[in-house]
C-alpha cells in the first residue's frame, strides 16, 4: 500500500490545480506529465516512506495535492501519463542535478531518459532546480515548473492566481525599468546608510511571469519578478543571515569582498569570506529582482520574493537568468549555486530598502521607497 491516509497533506478547495495548469501550460490533448521530488535518501519514495517524516512537507504536498490530482485528471483526452519520481538532495540551490532518479516502486532510472518520456515536469521540493532543468528543458524540448518550498499559505494564494494577470502586471512593472543605465539602491539600519549602484547597461529587463506554453521554458512559480543580469556593481552590501548576524559587504566589479561585521556573529562571516575567497564565482552578482505581486507572506524566499515592494539579489550561477556564470566557472561543482538575498520587512527588519531608483538617458525614476512601491509603479499595475 503507497498512501498512509494519517500521513498526507490536507488541501484547500482554493486551489485548483486543473486551473493553474491550463493557465501556465496550456496543455495539448495527450501530453505526459511527471512530478519529481528531492529526499536524502531517494529510496525512501518506497511505499512513501518519507512522508512519515514532517521535514518533507513540500514533497508531501507534491504527492498528496499535485500527483494525486492529476492521477484525477488523467483521462479524458487531458493526460495521458502521470509520474511521480525521486532523487537524491543537491545540497543546495539550483546545483546541477543528479543523473539517476526513482520511480514508486524504488525502480533507478536515467535521468534524462525519462525527461525524453515526458511533456511537462513539476520539480517540487527543498531545493530550487530552476537552473539545471532549465538547461536542460532547452535541450529536450520539454517544458516545466519548479516549485521549491511549496506549503499550505503558498498553495492557497501564490499558486491559487490568475497567471494571464500576473503576467499583465509583470510586463507594466518591465516597461516601467527596462533598458534602464542603472539602478541605486539606498538602505537604512537606524542611522547608517548605504548604498549600492547596479550597471544594466540599457538591457531589456526579464519578467517571471508564470506563462509556459512553449517547449524548452520553465517558468519559476509562484511567479510574478522583474529582473536583470547586472552588468557591474559597486558599492556596499548589508547581508543578514540566518542566525541574524549582519554584515556589510563592499562590492566592487559586480563582485563581494572584504565584509564589517555589524551585529551577531563573527563566525558566519568569517566562514561566508572563506568561501568567497577560495571559490570567488561563488561572491558574484548575478541578478537583481523586483517583486510584482500583492500576496501574503509566506515564510519562503519562492512566494516571498514575489511580493511587490520587495526587491533581492543573488549571488552565483546566472546562465538560467542569461548570465555567463555556468557551473563550470566555479572551482568546485558543490559551490555553483545561485542564492537570493532577499530584502522584505519580515525577513530583514533590521534593514530598510530606503530606496530604489533607476536611471535611464538622464532621468531616474524612484519605485520603491521605505520598503513600498510608489505611486508611479502602483499607477501602472493599476492600469495592466
């Protein structure tokens, strides 16, 4: 028997998934659709033994609300297969995926021999794959979502949208700043400030908007950012970790280098230096985003990076973005990760966007000021 009922996930009747993949995907009558899931041990998707274990509340929601409904929804001319496979934790977001997977019955599998047996791919679990499966959706010609960290507040608001609006709202907010020179941020802790000037190089801003009808796109859900790859960046950086320690990074050619400790921990600082100095890819810029969406937070980076008025960066891989940082630029494959840095009130109280302000042919125009968008980016969501 595969399903302990005491064990699975409660669902929501806001979400409705035939809904949210009609809209994102536009599926074609016939087409195969496979669910996969990260876990330490992968052999642990035998008779879902992982399930019995609360870490795993996404990959319980990939079976229990994703899988199972659309085993309900095949048939009928709407799919006709549905899979549900397992592989083992990256470690870490969007490194390079391994090339075996498990099925149900605990059957290994190539990885890309069964990607070939599919049309749609739902990557559900702990770590984001956005990057590697998108290089590889490019090859194959299949098309996908990943939906790291996925819990119940998640399913009920960001992935319970009307992507058609989403990506209506995300294109106003694209417009507003594409082919912007450059962009100046300016944060606030009590009466320090900083500040941190972004190169773009008048480039056409990118939009997550969630819409994925074609062969070879993966879209990142819940979706709804604007977002460039920098060209440069200079200036200072505040970065709070998880253990609340905070430190200022000084950035200089898109790159982090020395930091000041400002509050917490020495410790965490000294080890993140470590890391940059010994593998220096790893302390690179490789995005700037902006949120689009009116949404709830969430308590994950995947939904709350989305909200309108916040803003993140990531270091690391940046070729999924149309950057050049590949896995291979990086001196140790376990370090080619792409990691945000989000700025959020709940997630940086101690940090406050004071401002972001973009420039273009000698005007700037000022988006979020104290944490919240301005009248001007409110104005054109509204009018989307």
């Amino acid at each position: 028997m595969l399903a302990n009922q005491d064990q699975s996930v409660s669902t929501t009747p806001t979400f409705d998934l035939k809904r949210l993949l009609d809209t994102v995907f536009t599926p074609k009558p016939g087409e195969r659709i496979a669910v996969f899931i990260d876990l330490d041990d992968p052999r642990d998707v035998i008779d879902l033994r992982y399930k019995r274990n609360p870490r795993w509340e996404s990959q319980c929601f990939a079976y229990d609300v994703f899988y199972q409904g659309l085993l309900a929804l095949k048939g009928g001319g709407y799919f006709t297969s549905v899979g549900f496979y397992s592989y083992r934790l990256t470690g870490g977001s969007n490194l390079d995926l391994p090339d075996s997977v498990f099925d149900l019955t605990g059957k290994e599998l190539n990885l890309e021999s069964v990607l070939r047996g599919y049309d749609i791919v739902l990557y559900i679990g702990t770590y984001s794959a956005t990057a590697p499966i998108t290089a590889i959706a490019k090859r194959l010609g299949f098309r996908g979502a990943t939906m790291h960290g996925v819990n119940q507040t998640i399913l009920e608001s960001g992935l319970s949208k009307d992507y058609r609006e989403v990506s209506r709202k995300a294109e106003a907010y694209r417009r507003l700043v594409t082919r912007s020179d450059a962009a100046e941020i300016c944060f606030r802790m009590q009466v320090q400030r900083f500040s941190l000037s972004i190169a773009l190089g008048a480039q056409e801003a990118q939009k997550s908007h969630g819409l994925c009808p074609n062969g070879g796109e993966i879209a990142n859900l819940p979706a709804g950012e604007v977002y460039f790859v920098p060209d440069d960046a200079r200036g200072q950086l505040p970065i709070r970790y998880e253990d609340g320690t905070i430190a200022l990074f000084t950035v200089n050619q898109m790159r982090l280098f020395e930091a000041r400790l400002l509050s917490g921990n020495p410790a965490t600082v000294a080890q993140h230096l470590a890391k940059i100095k010994d593998d220096p890819a790893t302390g690179e810029l490789g995005e700037l985003g902006l949120g689009t969406q009116e949404l709830p937070v969430s308590g994950a980076d995947i939904q709350d990076e989305k909200i309108i008025g916040t803003i993140h960066l990531a270091t690391g891989r940046s070729d999924h973005l149309g950057g050049h940082l590949t896995p291979d630029k990086f001196l140790k494959p376990i370090n080619a990760t792409h990691d945000d840095i989000l700025f959020a009130p709940h997630k940086t109280p101690e940090i406050r966007v004071e401002s972001v302000t973009f420039h273009q042919n000698g005007e700037s125009v000022l988006i979020i000021q104290n944490d919240q968008p301005t009248e001007i980016v409110r104005q054109a969501m509204a009018r989307a």
